[in-house]
C-alpha cells in the first residue's frame, strides 16, 4: 500500500523559487518599472558555491533571532547543497534559444493580477462581528489606515508545465508596492512586501536537511518521481524513522484538485515575526459570500487560467488575509514545516481585505510582465521578517536561482511600482 502511494507523489516544492526572468522583461501600460541596482546583476560564470544572498540591512540581519529562532550548525552546508541541486536542475531545462531558463517550482503561472490590500479597520471588523485588532496586531502593512496597489500571481507547485487536472498544490503569491519602511534586504526590491502562500498549511520535509536532500534526489534522479520518493521515504523507513507525517502531508498535495484558484484558501507554510519577538503564520481565505466553481471531469488542460479569467471577466473577488498567532513553541514550532498549527488552540484573526478588480488580465503583454516579476518571503520590510531555518535557505537560494536565471536568460531584473494612475 505505502509503495503504490509512493509511486503516485509529486515533488514539487512549495518553498522552491518563485523568482523567474522571462525572455521579455515588459511593463503593463498602466505600472512602472524601476530596475534594479547594477550590483543584483550576475556576474558572467559565477557557480553556487560563489553565490551570496543580497546584504541584510545592519538592523534586520538575516541571523536569527535568539528568543524565537536556532540555527543547526550544519544549516550553511545544507543551504548549499540545496542551491548547488537546483541550479542544476535550472541548467537542464534551459535551452539557448529555445527554452528559457524558468522557475524550478511554480513555473505553470494562471495569472497574475491587480488588486487592491487594505487593513481592515475597527468599523470593518465589528461590522464582520469581528474582535477589534490588538495593537500588537496593528504592526507594518497592518497599521490603521494602510493600503497598498498589488500584484498576485497564482500557479501550480510543480516544475514543469503540467495539465492542470493534475493533483497538485497551488500558490498564490502576493506583492505589495509603494510600502514605506526599513527592509530586511539592501540591494533589493525597494518598496515591496511579499507574502508567498500555498494551497497546503504544512510541508513534506521539515527542515533545511530534509529540503537539501530531497533537492539532491531530484537532480540525482532527473525529477522521476517514484525514485525519489522511494529513496527519501523508503530510507526512512529502513532506519526505523520513517517519515509518516511527511508522506501523509505529501499525498494530501498530490491529490488536491481545484476548479478555480481564486475560491480556495491558502497558507504561509513558514511562520514570520510579526513586530520585535512575535511568531506568526499566515493564511488567505475567500470572502464570504464566494461561490465556488465546481470540476465537470472534462477540464480543459488551463482550466485554472479560464476559471479566472471567466470570473474577473464578470466581477470582482476578495480575500481575507489573516494571522495566527504562535501560543505554544512546543506545539507550534518555528523549525518543523510538516507540523501544522493548531487552529482550535490559536484561531486566525483576519487583519486585512485583498481586493481582486474585475480585469481582463490574459494578455500577452501582462503575461510576461507576470513572468518577469520576482516573488520572495525576504522583500518585506522588518516588521515581517521571516523566521527560521527554511526561510533563511530561502533567502540564500532565490538569489542565487534568480542569478542563474537572469543570466542564462540575459534579462534584468525589474521591480514594479504603482502611480497614481495605477488601475486595472
């Protein structure tokens, strides 16, 4: 039974890059770009082993943060390896002039869009017979009054370009502009905070180990699937360890089908601080009053992309972005991406509404402006900075991905911003 469950898993990652440079690096009619500095550009032969992640800013170093946060003495090593398998695995898809160098993860894309982030005020939430905000809550892009133009993304986890019918998990990945604020990153993405979120509350692997492994099994491997996760579960299992939790988490991602990607709800995954020493986790979830979309069994292989762009064709869509708070470390740990949060125990508290316009957002020029942008849990100001050791090996493996990308590509890198004529 375990073998035939193992023989039908994905390994996609929810935590792989979703940093990409498309062939065109474009701007939509109504948006600006700002290229970023000279110095995020790769430098010509430059290998993983060389590759270091954008500076931290002196006050928001990406060490961690003792009263929340440990860091494993081999946690660098690990990193490395992970970024060294991907890289690699970046190079195999790659063609010169052919196929560009794409995202390792989430490389189907249904669409990006525009929409509108605005903290829910008291009104608002008493209204939703909602408990008003504690100002502890009240901290970053959740301040009173805040409200922000942004882009979302909204793909599959997997790394190829796959029927949509699929099992899969699903990502819906969240860019803020014109956000004031000292950022975590120097070098960087100015004036943007990203929230990275996927269909699934927990993780298949752990840790950075576990990650860096699997990462190496799928380049040892060539991405065959029932090779893998033989190897990664079945090991476990021969050293009397075997990763239950993992593989019931896996198989939950490998069969989750969807009609519409913008009536389901999404999760952070990884945790952040929220303030000076607070640990919490995120979680996208449809406004009331949604109706969702329903499968036929006759899906067409974007039916995802035509679900969307059917709906916003006709109106608009909402979300609540919410957060939950970490009350027990023992129960909720920071290092441990397989373990889900207890809701029952620490319920989520909504802090903000995602206003999806009604658009027509499937246009070639807007599809490769979608392509081009960069998504990344370490564009965030430091009142959101990620926690722990899988989002450190985040920082360190999407800028060296984005690196390897840009360059096979020769695309440069463009951070978007929004005037005051910024509509959908």
């Amino acid at each position: 039974m375990i073998l035939h469950l193992l023989l039908a898993l994905t390994t996609g990652s929810a935590f792989a890059s979703q940093e990409s440079a498309s062939e065109m690096a474009k701007c939509p009619f109504d948006s600006q770009c700002a290229v970023l500095p000279a110095s995020v550009a790769p430098e010509p032969g430059v290998r993983a082993r060389a590759h270091q992640p954008s500076t931290p800013t002196p006050a928001a170093q990406a060490k961690a943060n003792p009263k929340l946060e440990t860091v494993l003495t081999d946690e660098a090593s690990d990193i490395q390896r992970a970024i060294i398998a991907i890289e690699e695995q970046v190079r195999r898809k790659f063609s010169p002039g052919k196929q560009p160098a794409t995202r390792d993860a989430h490389a189907k894309a249904h669409g990006c869009v525009k929409a509108r982030f605005t903290a829910l005020s008291d009104e608002e939430l008493e209204e939703m017979v909602e408990d008003k905000l504690p100002e502890d809550l009240r901290v970053g892009v959740f301040k009173k009054g805040s409200s922000y133009p942004a882009w979302i993304r909204f793909s599959n986890s997997g790394g190829d370009n796959q029927k949509d019918s699929a099992g899969d998990n699903r990502g819906m990945a969240v860019k803020l502009m014109g956000v004031p604020g000292e950022k975590l990153l120097e070098n960087d993405e100015r004036a943007t905070q990203d929230f990275l979120l996927a269909s699934s509350p927990s993780a298949f692997f752990k840790d950075v180990k576990a990650y860096a492994e699997l990462q190496e099994l799928n380049t040892k491997y060539d991405g065959n699937r029932t090779s893998i996760a033989l190897r990664y579960f079945g090991l476990s299992m021969l050293n009397g360890n075997f990763r239950w939790r993992e593989l019931a988490n896996m198989i939950g991602k490998s069969f989750q089908k969807m009609a519409s990607p913008i009536d389901i709800r999404y999760w952070s995954v990884l945790p952040s601080q929220l303030g000076p020493n607070q640990a919490v986790k995120y979680s996208a979830v449809p406004c009331s009053g949604v109706k969702k979309a329903k499968l036929t069994g006759q899906e067409p292989p974007d039916h995802l992309r035509e679900a969307m762009r059917s709906t916003l064709a006709a109106h608009d869509a909402c979300y609540y972005l919410m957060v939950q708070l970490q009350i027990a470390p023992d129960k909720m740990p920071i290092d441990d991406a397989s373990i889900t949060w207890d809701e029952e125990a620490a319920p989520f508290r909504k802090v903000a509404k995602i206003h999806i316009f009604a658009q027509n957002f499937d246009t070639p020029e807007q599809n490769d402006f979608c392509e081009n942008l960069s998504f990344s849990p370490w564009h965030s100001i430091v009142e959101h900075k990620p926690l722990g050791g899988l989002n450190r090996a985040r920082l360190a493996v999407y800028t060296a991905i984005s690196k390897l990308r840009h360059r096979l590509n020769a695309t440069p890198r463009h951070e978007p911003t929004a005037d005051a004529s910024w509509q959908p």
